[in-house]
C-alpha cells in the first residue's frame, strides 16, 4: 500500500481528502441495523453526501459519527440523510473533547504552575489547561481529532518537568473495595446465623424434644423459663446490633417523606421482638409459673400454667434471612462484574508505535519503533502487530496479510483474513503475519470498551416488570402497615366482644389478653409481608443473566430483552462455531483424467451420484472419500451401479493425463502451505492426515500469489498450480469444458455433482496444473455432535 492510501483514513467512509480546519463531528443514534449491509448502506449513502467527510458506523454500538462542513449541510439533514434510506437516525450532542490527567513531577512553585499551562495552552487542540501544585497533576480538556496525550506530555516535557499519565488506580481500588464489603458482609452474615440458630432450635424444635422439655416449664423467675431467657439473650444483638443498619436507612428514608424494605424489616422485626418482651414481662409481673414450678397447695386449687408464646425467632430468623438474601445479591454483582473485567482483561496494555519517513509518501519507511502505553495511542499513530499479539485499538490494516481470530468478539471460530484496507478491532489476536495499522478508534471510542459499556448498560438497565416492582413497593409497606393496623382493631373488637374466646383460648393457651391476640394477628401480617422477593428478585435476576450470557460470549442489551425472551418464537443461528465445529475439513475431491488401460485393477469408492454407465471413459470421477480408497481391486463385471472408480497413478500432469492422488495432494499441499487462509489450513491437514504427505517434504513455491475472494496461485516443483473457485479460474481461461474435452454430458454431470455439493453448504476450490483442470476438492464445517439435540430441544421449549 502506498503512503498515499494511509494518509486518507483508512477505516472511515469518506471523500479521501482530509476534512478541513472548520469541520464538525456529529454523533447519531440510529436504529433499524441488522448486520454489516446495513453499516454499509448508511456509510455509502451518507458519505455521498456534499460537505460529509467521513463517516464510521457502529453496528453494535447503533451509533453513527460523521464529520461535516456546517457550512455545507447541518445534523438534521444527515439524520434526514440517513432516514432516507429507511433506518432511524437522532442527533446525540456529544462533548467534543476528551480529558486526560497526568502526574507532574519537577514542580516547586506556582510559577511551575503557570508555565506548565502557559506551554500546554498553547500546544494545537488543547482546549484548557489546570495544573495543581498540591497533588503535583494536570487536567488537560483536549480535541483527539488534533492532538493527544503523549503530544500533551512531550509539550510539559519541553520546558523542563516530567509528565506520566495518573496511574489508573480507580478500577482496582474499586475492586479491593468490593472484596472487602463482601468480607464484611459475609462476616455479619455468619455472626447472625449463630445467634440466631439457637434461638431457632428453641423456638421450633427443642420443644418437641422431651429431653429438653426442662428448658420450657423450668423458670429462672415466675414468669420466665430458661427458653425464653436463651432467646431474649440471643436475639437482643441481632436485633439492635447487626439489624441495626436497617433502623438507620428506615428513619433516613422516613426522614424524606418515603418508605423502603428497610423501613417494613424494621418495623416488622421490632413488633415481634417488642411483643415478646411484652408478654414475658406481664407474665412475670402476674407471679405466673410454668408447669414445672408449679406446686398444689393442700385445700387449695392447682395453679394454671400458661406458657409463654414468644416471637424471638422470627425476629432473628427474618434478620438473618435478609442478610443471606443481601450477600447472595453482593456475590452476583460479584461475578456479573468479574463477566466485566474478562472482557477489559482482552484489552492490550501496550502498542509498538512505528514512525515514518515523511519525506517518503509512496511508500512506508519505517524509521523507527518504540513501544507504548495503550493510553498513549492517538488517531492516525501507525502501529505493529506481531503474530500472536493483541490488536491495540481498532483500525485499518495498511500494510501486511494475516490472518485474525475474532471469536472472543464476533463469535466467529473460523480464522479471518485480514490485507490491506481491512478493518481490525482492538482486542482480537493476530495469527500468523505481521501487520501495520492505522488507528482510527481510541480508548473508549473502540468496539471492545463499547461493548463493555453496553454490558455495563444492560446490568444497569430496569426490565418492565422490575418498573412494575418499584412503583407497587412506593405504596407498598404504608398499605401493609395500614392493613396492620386494620388487622389489630378487628381482632381486638372480636375478641372484646367474645364472639372468639374459644379460638382465643386454643391460640392464646389461656392468655385472654385482648390486645395481645390482635398484636399476634398484627405482628404476623407486617412480617410476612416483607417484600424482600419483590425488590431483589427481578434486579439479581438482571445481573446474573447478563454476566453469564456475557462470560458465553452471548451480549444481552438489557432486562427488557430478558423479559422478552419468554415470547421468543424463532432463534437464527450463525452456523459457523456454533451448530459446526468452526474447523472446515476435506470431505470430498475429485480427479479428472483418462482411464488407464489397466482399468480392472482401479480402486473403487462408493458415491451415489454417479454409475458406470454414465461415466465417460475420458475422466474418473471420485465421489465422497470414504479412507482415501479401500485398495480393493474389482473387475468391470464385478462393478455394480452407484459406483464410480478412481484410476492408479498414472503419467505426469497433462491435458490427457490422469493425475495420482500422491502428485495431487502433494502439489495442492505445497501451494496451500504459503497462504494463511483457513481453508487452505485445512487443505494441507488433510493431506497430511488421510494422503500421507509429509510435512517436511512438501516443495517450496515460487511466485506465490493470494487473491482475496478467489484463491491462490504458485509455481511448486517447476508447475504452475492454480487453486481458486471456478470464476476465477475462468477469469484466467482454465475451464471445466476444456479439461473434459468439452463434453457436454461429462460437463453436466461434474456441474450437477458441484451445484449437490455446493447446496450442502460445502466450499468447491478446483486444482489446475501447468493450465488444466486436474480436480476440485469439497471443505465443509462439519455440524457438531450435539448440534441436533440442541434444536430439537429449542423446537420443544
């Protein structure tokens, strides 16, 4: 590529001239793209546009930027541009500068100060500058499009102090963070479920067990059995210490006029810890005893024991649960935000900068090479990327042919090539050459920090139904406190009036308190009614789905498209790696030729295609391979229909001549050993695996060529091998009617075999030698084993 083609942008559509000083850029939101056609209509469109310069859209990130004359045409016209050709386009004002902080070091004084933003405000495309002698950094607000952080640091450098960018501390210390809560969390967490475990076992258990029935009928005091003193002392600090947090939000909510879960756990844990307290100090107040205390005294009634129901259980037990669901919570963004850092982690930390020889614009000289932090990149810089390297950023390749593993973001298993004026994205992997390129996309404006955002978005993002949830919980706990209330006076008039003393007394035990059975009623409507499934179910449900779909590689925009998921009624597959293996293999090939005159002795494979009787003694026609041959030597007589045969090693590659299987590959093996192609990868494996071909034997080529899009062409052992699809070979006067003598019905049959094949979804590249067609072989992605279940049971949901 000359020097000529990078300095016109590669990687945006545009007019190839550089846009003027007095340009504009324009951000749009545009809606309706369905896949790469579309980006490409959109650029076309736009970017014919008089007084458009450039153009890059972004399919995922549904976002358009453009730069413009404002002289020439304005935002609504390009938003009218676009909506013309049936997408939905909407300006989105954008600030225009980026900001980067930097760490000063060499400063003494103010006057340092005013240097270092006299110098740096006046360097091209700053657009402020503050400098802050107490923290030794300097804020810089700066137009990427004309300079960038490390022209802004070699500016400060230049008058004498030095300048590193500030140390991205903030996402680590974020995490450190993180781990700690969640530490604490589950600290507190473990702290209550001990308290409260005894008092659960007291509560619900213990008392079915006769031999700690001492515990309930034994008393301390009249009034006060060992069990009730266990659980007061258990729950009284988890209660008031570790539910503490939810009486301090509560009263801040309720200090702003509103009411939370924390508001309802409170006040339900302290009407069932309250009440207990209660009713155990009137039972010691009344001098009442348990029945193990209790003593007849001659001439005198037996005493009646009424034992004491409390609630400390459920206070403690309702804490505790609320702490379990919290953490469980905490653990979810945990792992949603790892889903995250997987996807930062894919992010090069450094890039090798090349300088050029600017003298020299037809070619790119490279003068010299340093290697760089990712943050130091800025549009234009031309970088190198060596084989097995992460791309920096995005951009457009200028020089070089490789090919890129792009799965960790397109999904895409199979290899892509990539030449020059190809587009590259930041965080794929460079396989197997190196190449120059151009950055055109920058920190945050990359597809990789985009679809990071979007994550981050989507974990962020309310579902409808979680919108549902919150405004049913803003009237939610007043209505549950005000059925409380209701609850309390219906029960109390009940029981005042004696319409339910026989309940009572079963529920009661003899307690005929009035108020404290409407407390019962009252304390159990506010507990149970504690809406911890309403405000953590939808939002963990969010964050779980989209961190696991995105650790799988599968993106989800947000809760809304998870709510929808349920009315899904057909699921489109990218077959490539996902109902295939991703790696194309050989499955079928052909050898045209004349038969030998020793045709008995031919090894035959089965194909169903093709019958003696149809097949013309001027060429062997080889049908699906099943090993390679079976070296079974059969008569004519012996052949049966559905047959063909394949003839033995023969003479030298000619017009007339029937090529061995041995020649064949190891000339096809030697030729697709130079290109990088997948499929050509596939080619040589399967020459090696099933042919026998040697690795170390295959011939070293000559005049290699790669067409992109056709296929390739080598000189190897002193024969020029043509490997291509049939156009092309077409194109260069190599054609099937010329290999079969132009006979029309072997023509026909070939041309049927190829178009079976061809609907099976399998790739035909034809093999021609010394300028005739020898053959064709068949790559196909083979379909994953469990491929078949999987829909099957797709189709049964």
């Amino acid at each position: 590529m000359d020097r000529q083609r990078l300095m016109e942008g590669g990687g945006e559509s545009g007019k190839g001239a550089g846009p003027p000083s007095g340009y504009k850029k324009a951000v749009f939101g545009v809606s309706g793209m369905t896949c790469a056609s579309c980006v490409s209509i959109i650029e076309s469109c736009v970017g014919a546009r008089e007084g458009v310069y450039a153009i890059s859209v972004g399919l995922i990130q549904e976002r358009a930027e453009v730069k413009f004359d404002p002289t020439k045409v304005n935002e609504e016209q390009i938003a009218e541009e676009i909506e013309s050709v049936g997408f939905t386009a909407k300006h989105i004002p954008q600030a225009e500068h980026n900001t980067v902080r930097l760490n000063i070091s060499g400063m003494t004084c103010s006057s340092c100060v005013n240097i270092i933003e006299s110098s740096v405000s006046q360097a091209q495309g700053v657009v402020s500058v503050v400098v802050n002698l107490a923290t030794e950094t300097a804020q810089v607000v700066y137009d990427p499009d004309v300079s960038g952080s490390r022209d802004i640091i070699a500016c400060i450098e230049d008058v004498g102090f030095g300048a590193t960018l500030a140390d991205g501390k903030g996402d680590q210390t974020q995490k450190v963070d993180q781990k700690a809560e969640l530490a604490k969390m589950r600290r507190t967490l473990f702290i209550s479920i001990a308290f409260a475990l005894p008092v659960f076992l007291l509560g619900m258990v213990l008392h079915k067990v006769p031999a700690a029935s001492f515990l309930f009928y034994k008393d301390l005091v009249p009034g006060l059995n060992i069990a009730n003193f266990l659980m007061f002392i258990f729950t009284t600090p988890v209660q008031f210490g570790i539910g503490w947090k939810f009486y301090k939000n509560g009263y801040k909510a309720l200090k702003n006029r509103s009411a939370n879960m924390d508001v309802l756990i409170a006040l339900g844990t302290t009407c069932a810890y309250t009440y207990s307290v209660f009713v155990i100090l009137i039972a010691m107040s009344s001098g009442e005893h348990t029945m193990a205390n209790m003593q007849q005294v001659p001439g005198q009634p037996v005493p009646k024991a009424h034992p004491v129901h409390t609630f400390f259980d459920t206070s403690a037990m309702l804490i505790s649960f609320i702490l379990l669901g919290k953490y469980m919570e905490t653990i979810a963004k945990g792992k949603t935000s790892k889903a995250i850092r997987k996807l930062m982690s894919l992010q090069s930390t450094t890039a090798v900068l090349l300088s050029l020889d600017e003298n020299d614009t037809s070619e790119l000289h490279v003068v010299d090479e340093k290697e760089i932090d990712i943050d130091l990149v800025q549009r234009g810089d031309v970088l190198k990327v060596l084989p097995g390297s992460k791309f920096p950023t995005d951009g457009t390749v200028v020089h070089g042919r490789s090919t890129v593993d792009e799965s960790i973001l397109t999904g895409e298993s199979m290899a892509v090539p990539k030449t020059v004026g190809d587009k590259v994205i930041g965080g794929t992997i460079n396989q197997t050459g190196m190449l120059y390129m151009k950055a055109t996309r920058i920190g945050s404006e990359t597809g990789l920090a985009q679809i990071i955002r979007l994550v981050e978005q989507a974990q962020t993002e309310k579902a409808p139904i979680q919108g549902l949830a919150d405004r049913v919980s803003s009237f939610f706990v007043p209505l549950v406190v005000a059925l409380g209330v209701v609850t309390f006076f219906v029960w109390m008039g009940l029981a005042t009036s004696g319409v339910v003393d026989t309940y009572m007394d079963d529920i009661m035990g003899g307690h005929n308190s009035p108020f404290q059975f409407a407390l019962t009623f009252t304390i159990a409507v506010i507990v149970i009614a504690c809406p911890c499934a309403l405000g953590l179910a939808t939002p963990t449900a969010v964050m779980v789905g989209t961190g696991i779909g995105a650790q799988n590689g599968i993106l989800i925009k947000g809760g809304s498209q998870l709510e929808m998921a349920h009315k899904i009624s057909a699921v489109l597959f990218d077959k490539t790696g996902t109902l295939t293996t991703g790696k194309p293999t050989v499955t079928e090939w052909d050898i045209f030729g004349e038969f030998s005159e020793h045709i008995h002795q031919a090894s035959i494979a089965v194909t169903p295609t093709a019958s003696p009787a149809t097949l013309s003694p001027k060429y062997a026609y080889r049908g699906e391979d099943i090993g390679a041959g079976l070296g079974m030597a059969m008569d004519l007589g012996q052949m049966k229909a559905g047959m063909g045969v394949r003839p033995p090693p023969a003479k030298a590659p000619g017009a007339n001549a029937s090529m061995s299987p041995d020649m064949f590959f190891h000339l096809v093996a030697s030729a697709e050993n130079a290109s990088e192609h997948p499929l050509a990868s596939a080619v040589v494996k399967y020459a090696i695996d099933v042919h026998g071909v040697k690795r170390e034997s295959l011939s070293a080529t000559s005049e290699f060529m790669a067409v992109v899009g056709s296929g390739v062409k080598a000189v190897v052992d002193g024969h020029v091998v043509w490997i291509g699809n049939s156009r092309w070979l077409a194109e260069n006067n190599i054609t099937l009617a010329q290999a079969l003598h132009n006979n029309d019905e072997d023509v026909e049959l070939v041309q049927t075999r190829v178009a079976e094949l061809e609907n099976e979804g399998k790739t035909i590249v034809f093999v021609s030698v010394d300028g005739h067609l020898q053959g064709f072989l068949a790559i196909s992605d083979s379909i994953k084993p469990e491929a078949k279940a999987t829909v099957r049971a797709l189709r049964n949901m």
